[in-house]
C-alpha cells in the first residue's frame, strides 16, 4: 500500500471519529489502550459515545477473547478521554499498518498522551498473578511497525526509543499508586507476535535477556506513538507466571482474561488519578 493511500485511511478514519465526537465535547488529547480483559475501565468514563469499530472506516475486528471492539469517547479523571476498549493483534493476521492505524488516526485528532495496558506472563519469579507492572522499556520480537517508506508527516525515519514509555508518567504513577497504598512492580516488557505461549526455553532466554513480563501486543502501538510524538504510559497486568513453574503449569487464554479482569479495577483506579493530574 503507497503511503498516500495509508494517510487517506488514516484521515477517513479521523473524520468519521471527529464528526462522532466534536458536536458533544473537545476532542479528546488523552487516549487509553484497553488490553485483554481490561475493557471494564470504559465503564466509568462518564457521558460516553460509543463507536463501534464496524462504524469507523478501515478499523478492523477485534477478533481477541477479552475484547470488545469500541472506541467510547466521555469524560475520566475529569478530562476528555477516548479509549480503544480492545485492540488489533499482529497474531490476528492484521499488518502492522493495521494493527497501529487507530494510534496514527488518535495523533492525527490531537491526542498527546497515550495510556497502553496489557495482560502479561511474568518471567520475574518475584510477580504474583494480579500485580501491576509499570512498563520502564521493551524489547521487541515483533516485526517492527515502522518498517517501509516513513510517514513523514508523521515522524523522522529514525525515531529515538531512549525513553520510549515517560519518565514524567512513570513518576506519576508511582506517586499516584503510594496515594492509594498500592504497590507497583516496575520492569521490561517483552513483546512477541504469539499466538502461541512460550516454551519454557524461550522464559529462560527472555529473563536472561532482561525481560520481566511477556506479552503479544503493545509494542507496535507504542512505537508507532512515539515516532508521531505521543507521550506514552505503559502498564501489564501480571495474569499468569511464564516462567518454569514444573510439569503442572499451563498457560491458557480464558485464564489470562479472567485474572486480567480481576485486576482491572486498580489499574481503572490508578489511570483515572493519573490522567486527573497528567
Ligand atoms: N505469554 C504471552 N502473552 C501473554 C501471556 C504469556 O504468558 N500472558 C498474557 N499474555
């Protein structure tokens, strides 16, 4: 696909979420990125529309168990908001262009600010299911989604990726979690394209590598937003161990969903006191 096409994809898909929105409030400067089993916290954003990805042009299905496939725009923390509740999956088939064009449309409608959450495996054999860990850096195994001609209304060819999730958010979040007398756990993402769960060679070789937590998504959202400029926050939910736990343990999707679901709440917590203050 030329990049002209892509940009006009892009714009379409603006428009149409632009004309859903701006007759109803500002459009918003803050998004959030729902992962799977997350998708609770765009139940407390206030006076919501809801677009249906079907409703946006070249948004694509959310296919993934544990999301919904809306983008619902409304107030949180007191402030405009648009939240993808459920995103697009490299491992569903989509291309990378696929996968990021919703973060280039949110830069294209102004957004300045990017919330991204995930369920994750800890490799770190100190993480509990349910803890929350602010993502401080990546390590991509994915390809990677700049790849191709550069957008360059978008960015320059070769996007700095030294502080690829904000030191500034990641002290909010700190500050904002000790408020609310939660620990967070701080560490390195690993992204890869799944859909299967790791071998437990592959645990080892991502821990020693420096990994705490692993995951299938993020990675292309992120790097797509800071090469547009957006300031990104990064924060898995910790939903099984991925690391050589012995014969009996398994990894399973509906698991993963659930124990997601069950730490949605602190997580809904801590971003809408973050995004009141950010
Ligand atoms: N591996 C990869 N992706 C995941 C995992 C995991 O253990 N848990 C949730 N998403």
């Amino acid at each position: 696909m030329t990049n002209d096409l892509y940009i006009n994809m892009i714009n379409e898909a603006a428009t149409a979420i632009g004309q859903a929105i701006a007759t109803t409030m500002p459009v918003p400067k803050v998004a959030i990125v729902l992962g799977s089993g997350l998708g609770k916290l765009a139940d407390q954003i206030e006076n919501p529309i809801v677009i249906s990805y079907a409703q946006i042009p070249h948004f694509k299905q959310s296919t993934a168990v544990g999301h919904r496939g809306n983008l619902i725009a409304g107030t949180l923390g007191g402030r405009p908001v648009m939240a993808m509740q459920g995103r697009f999956h490299y491992y569903e088939g989509y291309t990378m262009r696929e996968v990021t064009l919703p973060t280039r449309v949110m830069a294209r409608l102004g957004v300045n600010t990017l919330f991204v959450s995930n369920a994750a495996g800890a490799m770190n054999p100190d993480y509990k299911v349910g803890d929350l860990m602010v993502i401080d850096d990546h390590i991509n195994f994915m390809p990677n989604p700049l790849l191709g001609p550069n957008l360059d209304e978008f960015g320059t060819r070769f996007p700095d990726m030294t502080e690829a999730y904000s030191r500034r958010l990641r002290n909010l979040a700190d500050a904002t979690a000790a408020d609310m007398g939660v620990a967070l756990r701080h560490g390195v993402y690993v992204a890869e394209t799944g859909p299967t769960y790791e071998t437990p060679a592959e645990y080892r070789m991502y821990r020693a590598m420096g990994g705490d937590a692993v995951g299938m998504s993020t990675v292309p959202e992120v790097i797509v937003a800071r090469h547009c400029g957006i300031e990104v926050f990064g924060m898995s939910v910790i939903t099984n161990q991925a690391n050589d736990l012995g014969d009996d343990c398994r990894n399973d999707g509906d698991d993963v969903v659930r124990a997601a679901d069950r730490a949605s709440g602190t997580m809904t917590t801590l971003f809408t006191k973050m995004i009141e203050h950010c």
